[in-house]
C-alpha cells in the first residue's frame, strides 16, 4: 500500500468524527491542500489548487467546512492521535510539552487578537496566541490539544464575542489555566501521567508547578534567575507556635544567617567542580553539549503561599564555560536518584515543540488561516495539525527520522485556468495582493510499509466519554 492509499484510509478514519457525510468532502479537498507545496495555505488559494476548474464554487465549499460546519476540533484532534499515537515507541519514555504560539495580525476584530507579546515576531505587537500540548517520545511529538488565548479585554466584550462565535462558556484564562484544564482533559481521557516540560513563562508560576504536583505529574520547567530557593542543605526553621487565635502560621522562620536566596546567587556560589560538561543528543550538524550542575534545593516564594515550606526538588544549571552567568535554570520534581546526564536530557525535550511549531508554519499553513471566528480558527488549526500527523504518521512506519526537513508527499499540483483571477490581482476590488501563489518546490515521501490499525482512543460519538491509551 503506498502512500496515497494510506492518506485515503487516514481521512476515512478522521471523517467518521464530522458528524455528516456531506462534510467528507471538505475534509479531504482542505486536508489535500494542506499537503500540496503551496506557499499560502489560505482558503482561496488552496481551493484553486485542489480544484482549478471549479475555484469560486470550491472555495466557498471549504470555506463553509473551515468556518461555519458544526464538528469539533477537539474530536479531530482526539482521530488524529488515535492514528499516530499507537505508531510512536514510548519504551524510552514519553513527555507533555507545553508552550504557546503567536500569529501576527492586523486591526482587532479576529478573534482573540490584541497587543500581546509574539514569539514569532520576537516582541510585542497585534496578533494571536495559541495554547498547546504536545505528547513526545525519542521519536517525535505530535500535537495533541489546541486551544485560543482569549485576553481579558476579550474576555469581557460581549459584542466582539458574539461577532466572532466564542462559545458562552469560555472565560478569560490565563495561558497556564488553559494548560491545566487541557491536561486535566487529557487525564480523564486515560492519557498516561508523564513528565511535563514547559519553559520560564510557565515554570515562574508557582501555582502552575504545584497543580502538576497535585496532579501526580512530574515536571521539568525553565524558571527565571530570580527565583527564590533554601539553597542545599539548608532548612528553614519551622514556623511561629501556634498562639490559638487566627490561622495557625505556615511561613517558615528566617534568620539573618538563615535567609533562601536566588537561583542565580546560588550558582554563582557554587564551586567550578559541581559542574560538568554533558551531550543529550545529535544535532544536525554536531553533539548538543553543555555544562551543567544540578543540586537539590527547596523552593521558597511563590505567588500562592508564597513562604509556605515546600518538598525538595531538583535544581538543574545550565552555565557555558565561555559565559560571565549562566543561560538557563530548571526545577524538577524528578526522582532524587535521576542522574544529572537524565535530567539534562529531560529538560531538552522541549525543543521538539518548537519544532511541531515550525514545521506547522512553514509547511501547513498553521498561521494562514483569515478568518475572524473562534470556530474557523480552531477548525483550521485542527486540520494542519491533521496532516503534520499523517506526515508523521508516515516516517515513523517508514522507519525514518522524524526531524529536520520535511518532506512532502509527492503530489501533482494542478494548473490554474488561464482566465483565473485571484483575489487582491488589480482585476479584483478586494485588496488582497498579499496573497501569493507560487508553489514551493515538492519532494518525496517514501512509504512501504502499511498503516497498523492500532486505536488510541476509544472511537466512538464525540458525546461519548473519551479514553486515552498509548498501549
């Protein structure tokens, strides 16, 4: 079965969640689009690709299935993982990486946008925000629940809301409850508890770490420098006796010997000994090597209880030797008895959602959707991430690596009819002459093997209580 046969079980399986057959067809002609090596993966220029005959008629078609159709992205999503999920070895472990996406954009009536900060643009201006979760193994990592940061501006404008379809039940969150609640999700699903991985944005919040803990999950998360620890070896007194009246103390006693102090203070203090030099894994064109210390140490502020004594946990320095201070600080909840060559590794993972982000960028029009609504902008989402996995799916049987340039399956892209006209050509009223359709240079995907029909979830109605296996 070659891989054009394996695309075509792959979206029977994904349709049998829309709900109503008329919809298959949108799946497969916006799925198809995604795939071709167009260089903007918007509705009209895709609908033109898929079906240059018919381009006004398709594009209208798979802008209704994009951004009015009643099925649910979080079912897609939920088919998605039940194709790639059983394909991907977790013997050497598995992960769940956190992070968040910006998009940039224009004025401020699609959904969601306001001045905030974009990782993509390195700073703070208009444009979207995404909150992910994806599960990783040695092998790859594959998105598997997406959600839309609503500001609290947002959050709070009825009319904006209505205008663009937030559902009522959608408050304002912060992009770490958003997490939580996606997780949590992900639990009662049956997902397996492995360790999370998030960078300093989320590791600062004390809360956030905490609710993992409570959650029985470990965690390895980047903080800031100014997180305040009790250095090794090092116990706060316990807290005042209790006198009877009011809450009893829980604030740990400092003395002007006894006084926690900052990640970064503490590395400074340690000696050049503590630190070693360590590789975690291949890079593309060399060893990934660094210097490392790790000790265990107690946090000690927090924006919840914020002095309240707290379990030993691992600090993890990363300190390049040609540095005047060093780069990056981790706290783990990891067992006492990891080595430091583990958590190094651990902690490193999370380079693989950045790489789910680029690859969904550059290569499935994740960030070309134009639509203004809530549903179109998790509907278009859904669907990228629907064929990055079916590209993913096909490597991890192929045997191949699932990292570095990806490649295309190799698929003819039709001609366009001489008397086509895009939209924002001076032929149009409509200024949209940012839009281009050149196509990006194709390659091939090599598939031998076939598909395993192996379930992740329990397939059933979206209604339907939902279990989440990798065995």
């Amino acid at each position: 079965m070659n891989a054009a046969d394996h695309f075509d079980r792959y979206l029977e399986h994904l349709s049998e969640g829309l709900g109503h057959s008329d919809r298959h067809a949108g799946l497969r002609g916006y799925c198809t689009g995604l795939m071709l090596p167009l260089s903007r993966k918007s509705v009209e220029p895709m609908a033109a690709r898929v079906d240059p005959m018919h381009a006004r008629a398709r594009h209208q078609a798979l802008h209704h299935f994009v951004a009015k159709a009643e099925w649910s992205h979080e079912e897609m999503l939920r088919r998605v993982c039940q194709w790639v999920i059983p394909k991907m070895d977790f013997a050497g472990g598995g992960w769940w990486i956190i992070d968040d996406t910006g998009f940039p954009k224009k004025g401020r009536h699609s959904v969601g946008v306001a001045r905030q900060y974009c990782g993509m643009l390195g700073k703070q201006d208009n444009c979207q925000v995404g909150v992910s979760i994806s599960l990783a193994s040695n092998q790859g990592s594959l998105p598997v629940a997406w959600q839309l940061y609503l500001p609290e501006n947002w959050a709070a404008d009825p009319e904006r809301r209505t205008k663009t379809g937030v559902p009522e039940e959608v408050r304002f969150a912060t992009k770490t409850q958003i997490a939580l609640q996606q997780l949590r999700a992900l639990l009662a699903q049956g997902a397996p508890r492995y360790c999370v991985l998030a960078d300093a944005g989320y590791g600062v919040d004390n809360a956030f770490r905490q609710a993992l803990s409570d959650m029985g999950l470990a965690y390895a998360m980047g903080v800031t420098s100014a997180v305040v620890v009790w250095p090794p070896g090092v116990k706060p007194l316990p807290p005042e006796p209790y006198s009877g009246m009011g809450r009893p103390p829980v604030i740990p006693r400092r003395t002007p010997a006894l006084q926690p102090m900052s990640v970064k203070a503490l590395a400074q203090s340690l000696p050049g000994r503590a630190f070693q030099n360590i590789s975690w894994r291949e890079g593309t064109n060399e060893t990934l090597t660094g210097r490392f210390a790790a000790v265990r140490v107690r946090h000690a502020g927090g924006n919840v209880g914020k002095a309240r004594l707290r379990p030993e946990q691992w600090l993890l320095i990363e300190w390049p030797q040609s540095d005047a201070e060093p780069s990056k600080y981790f706290l783990s909840t990891l067992p006492e008895e990891t080595p430091i060559n583990e958590l190094v590794s651990v902690a490193h993972q999370r380079w693989r959602i950045e790489r789910d982000y680029q690859d969904l960028k550059q290569d499935f029009g994740l960030g070309h959707y134009e639509g203004r609504g809530w549903r179109g902008f998790h509907h278009h989402a859904a669907l990228s991430i629907a064929a990055y996995g079916f590209l993913m799916a096909e490597r991890l049987v192929a045997d191949k690596p699932v990292g570095g340039k990806k490649n295309f399956i190799d698929r003819q892209v039709p001609a366009l009819p001489e008397d086509y006209i895009p939209r924002g050509s001076p032929a149009r009223a409509a200024p949209r002459g940012h839009l281009d359709h050149d196509t990006a240079p194709s390659a091939e995907l090599s598939a031998d093997r076939p598909a395993r029909a192996v379930s992740l979830l329990r397939q059933g109605k979206p209604k339907r209580k939902a279990t989440f296996v990798t065995q």
